[in-house]
C-alpha cells in the first residue's frame, strides 16, 4: 500500500483550513464577546477560565518582563518554571501573547482561541490529506477535528486546546521521517509538544507508540535497521530538546504527595461507580455537557475530567462504518484499542502517568484518527449511500434513546415528584435534539451524494450547527457571563436579611497597591445589604498586572 504524499497535494489546501476554522472560531465567539462588551468587560466564561486562565496568563506576562525567577505572589512562593510550565511557560501561543502589555491580556484570550482552533484545524489537514484522496476532503476532516466536542469542551481550560492544536504537527512529522524520508522536522514537533505541556505530551507519548506499532504491524511503516536508528535518535534529540521546562518541574512534583496515587485491587480494571462506563459511552452520541454543568450523569467522575468523543455531525458513524468495511486497517485496530483503554481503568490511566485520578484529556488523539476514517469512509460514494446511511440511522436511535433519562419517574431530596434524572430538561433537549438534527444534514447529503467543492466554504459544514449549538448552550448559560446569569443578589432595601446566590465563584484580582501586587477574592455569594452595590464584585478587577518586585533576583 502506497502512502506517498502527492506532490499537489503538499502545496495546497492549508490556507484554507485555517481561514475556515479561524472564521468559524470567530463567529461563535463573537455574539458573547459583543455582549460582554456592551457590559463594560471583556470575555468571561466561567470558573477556571475567569479566575485561573485570565490571571494566570496576565501575571505571567508580566513576570517574564519585569524579571525574576521565584514568585512570591503565587501560593505561599513557588519557583516560577515550577509552577507555570504545565500552564503557559512553554506554549507558543503564550509567547506570542508577550507581544502585548500585560493589562491587554484578559482581551486576547478570544483572539488566541480563534487562533487555536486554526492551528488544530491547519495540523489536522496537514496529517490528515495523506489518507483521503481529494484534499477537500481533508479539508472537511480537519473542521470536524477543530471543532470536536473534546476542543470545544476546553474552551474552559484554554490551555489545554494549546497540545491538541499542536499534536496533529507531531503525527504528521512522524508519518513524514518515516514514509517520505523527510527528516528533521520530528524531533521539533516532539520537543515543542514536550515544553508546551510535559503532563499532555506523557500521554502523546503513549499514543505515539501505539500508532507506531500498529501501522508496523499493518506494514504501512516499514522499517529497515537504519531508519529505524534514526528515527529512534529523533525520538531522543526531540525529547531531550524538551527537557528545559519538564526536568525543574519533575524535581518539584515528586515532592508532592498527590502525584503518585496508584490503584488498588478492583480499582485496576473496574469503575467505582455505575454511572462511568455509561457516562464514557454516551460522550462519542451527545454533546458533552459544559465542564461546570452535569446534566445527564452526575454519579460518576464525570466533572471537569474532558469527557468528550463527540464529532460535529457525522458522531461515530464513519468509525462504525469504518471499522467494518476496512478492519484490517491500522486506523481500525488504533480506535478498537483506545476503546478498550477507555473502558479500563488501569489502560486509561497510562496516557496520564498511571494515576488513579480518573481523566479523559487523551480523547483529541484518537478523535483525530477518527475524523479521518470518517472522510476516507465520505469520501467513496457506494459506502456514502450504503453502509454510512444504515450506520447513520442505527446511531441516530442510540441518541434519541437517551430520551429515556428525561422521561423516567424520580423524586428529589424532599421527595417531592420529578420527571427525569437529569439536571436541566431545557439544556439537555437543546443539545439532545441538536445532534440528531445535524446528523439529519448529514444524511441528505450523502443522499444526494454531495460532495465538496474545491475552494468552497462548503468544507466548513460538518462543524457549523453542532458546534454553534454546544457553544451557545455552554457560553450562555456559564454562571459568570456578562449577560448576568450569575448574579450577586443584593436586597432591595437596606436592612434586609442577607442571602447566598448560587454557584460560587472565585476571582483572582491583581493591584498594585500592594508588594505582593496579588490578593485571591471569595466571592462566597453572602452580601451585605447595599442600595448602592449594582456591580458585583468579581467584576471590579484590576487591569495592573505587575509581579511582585520582592521576586527580582531571586
């Protein structure tokens, strides 16, 4: 089997990926940017991303520029390099941010998402048009990968979407050493992956040598004892290049307890709860919920774990379809065995150093694979009309069957009569009918045995409705946006009894009337009666992001 890259085929096509999904990233942002700034702020989502992500970024951008090698100001004292290499020291998109003053930064983070969202979508089709006959169709595989719900899941993380644009780079590299004899550009990608995120790239690592193997074993990869030497001196060169940032920030981790936390007896191959598995399944049929919102599954650690296999209108129909016309193929293998690597605790830990704390932030790589079957699948019309249909409709019935967990009887801690087991019936038919209509456009267009056009922005359709729909269900109703969905509740009349609002949130504000320049807010939600109070606290931050001078020469 002849995997050689078509020479027209490596000048063509990234461009337009990346305006696609630099676009499409700005067209969902845009409507809650706008609404922010009629408020008078900027972008805020919430929890993590409006008191972690937004300081974090703003203090280390000063930092860097002021000087200084130990920060007093986070924690009770930490080495810089220790406590901000698995954040942002290492990320090119954080470097590129320095380009602006430190009191600009909470305004760039929709900028650097946007950005994001092209680098991945760019690397998907770079890796990706290898595998698919037509570059459109790369191109199409590539959006469904920019915009999976894994990445749109971490738009509250923002630092997470920093490996899953950059990995694709990576893979792409490897294929290259290996079938094009193009050497060099491997041991780069290893090396800025590793500095960008040492707990991301362990799990990259794991990936990458099951990639290896089963395209070995395939015999797509064929090794002779040279090449195989040096891709192994690659390999090593990549990694020892990256060791800048990972080796301090080992020296300070293994002084912390929870960094080794093994399983024990059952927990190597079993769930604590019955609600994984499930929770696990449902995330390649339904969009994901928001980080900070459970709707469907709240018994298992389900919660800010980035549990998302969803793809923007096609799901896991063309992994179905693929797996079952070309189960020979090493993609196909790959998939089953990330399956399996799912559903068992012990395998699923590997791709985060063995640990017990149960995490699925390694879902973006077998997603890419899967992005690609699909389009291999799309792009043969007698499977488009045939095998994809029939697969299509058996996953539509899987996702309308989750219809069930909103209509059984249930009662609350009161024991008062409810309808359901999920949180919110209004959010969780939003995104449950949402689905199944994107894959209702999915299916009239492998009817019609349409296809894309060259140069059309008709490559953006697989990402366009799902993607909108989970951003507008997620951004709209976060507890700290703009809009006011989290609101501080002030009596309205002095003397009146005070009350908590619901859910708490906290903010990191920085001043400079202080050495310390940064003081942490609870903004527990208990206020005092204040005729006067119409803006809630975590709204009144700083823009002076200064570190503190005590951290100069130390």
């Amino acid at each position: 089997m002849s995997c050689a890259l078509p020479a027209h085929m490596a000048r063509t096509g990234y461009g337009r990926v990346f305006l696609y999904c630099l676009g499409l990233a700005a067209a969902l942002f845009a409507p809650h940017c706008i609404v922010d700034a009629l408020n008078g702020g900027f972008f805020h989502y919430a929890g993590d991303f409006n008191d972690q992500m937004i300081p974090f970024y703003a203090y280390a951008n000063a930092f860097l520029k002021q000087g200084g090698s130990f920060s007093w100001a986070t924690d009770l004292g930490s080495g810089f390099i220790n406590a901000y290499s698995y954040y942002c020291l290492g990320s090119p998109f954080f470097w590129l941010t320095l380009l602006v003053p430190a009191r600009w930064m909470p305004f760039t983070m929709v900028p650097m998402l946007c950005l994001k969202f092209a680098v991945a979508g760019g690397g998907a089709f770079l890796w990706m048009r290898r595998w698919t006959k037509r570059d459109e169709w790369a191109i199409v595989g590539a959006v469904l990968y920019a915009f999976c719900g894994f990445n749109l899941y971490n738009v509250f993380f923002y630092f997470f979407l920093d490996s899953a644009a950059l990995f694709p780079y990576m893979l792409a590299a490897l294929d290259e050493a290996v079938l094009d004899g193009k050497y060099g550009r491997f041991p780069l990608w290893a090396a800025l992956n590793l500095l960008t995120n040492y707990f991301f790239f362990a799990g990259q690592a794991v990936f990458l040598i099951l990639y290896f193997t089963c395209l070995c074993v395939g015999r797509i990869y064929k090794l002779p004892p040279r090449l195989f030497g040096r891709l192994a001196f690659e390999t090593l060169l990549g990694c020892a290049a990256g060791c800048a940032l990972l080796i301090p920030a080992v020296f300070s981790l293994l002084q912390n307890p929870r960094t080794i936390d093994p399983f024990e007896g059952y927990g190597y191959l079993v769930y604590g709860s019955s609600q994984q598995v499930p929770a696990i399944l449902a995330s390649a049929f339904l969009m994901p919920d928001a980080p900070y919102l459970t709707d469907l599954f709240d018994g298992g650690i389900t919660k800010w774990t980035s549990l998302s296999a969803y793809l923007p209108v096609v799901g896991i129909t063309g992994g179905l379809v693929f797996c079952r016309v070309r189960r020979r193929h090493p993609f196909a293998a790959v998939l089953k065995i990330c399956l399996v690597c799912a559903l068992v605790p012990a395998l699923n830990s590997a791709f985060y150093a063995l640990n017990s704390s149960y995490y699925a932030r390694w879902f973006y790589m077998p997603l890419l694979l899967l992005c690609a079957a699909s389009c291999m699948v799309l792009q043969r019309e007698s499977l488009r009309r045939t095998e994809f249909r029939r697969a299509l409709r058996i996953v539509t019935l899987c996702t309308l069957a989750t219809a069930a967990f909103a209509l059984v009887p249930n009662r609350d801690e009161e024991g008062n009569f409810l309808l359901g087991v999920v949180d919110n019936q209004w959010r969780f038919w939003h995104c449950s009918w949402s689905v199944p209509s994107g894959w209702g456009c999915s299916g009239c267009c492998c009817a019609g045995g349409a296809r894309p056009r060259s140069g059309s922005p008709v490559c953006c359709w697989p990402a366009s409705w799902d993607s909108a729909s989970f951003t507008a269900a997620c951004i709209s109703q976060s507890p700290n946006t703009a809009s006011g969905s989290m609101t501080w509740n002030t009596p309205s009349a002095p003397g009146a009894k005070r009350r908590r609002s619901t859910p708490c949130c906290r903010t990191t504000a920085f001043t400079a009337s202080t050495p310390m320049n940064v003081t942490t807010t609870w903004a527990s939600g208990w206020t005092a009666a204040a005729s006067t109070a119409s803006i809630p606290p975590w709204r009144r931050i700083s823009s002076n992001f200064i570190p503190p001078s005590a951290s100069r020469g130390m």
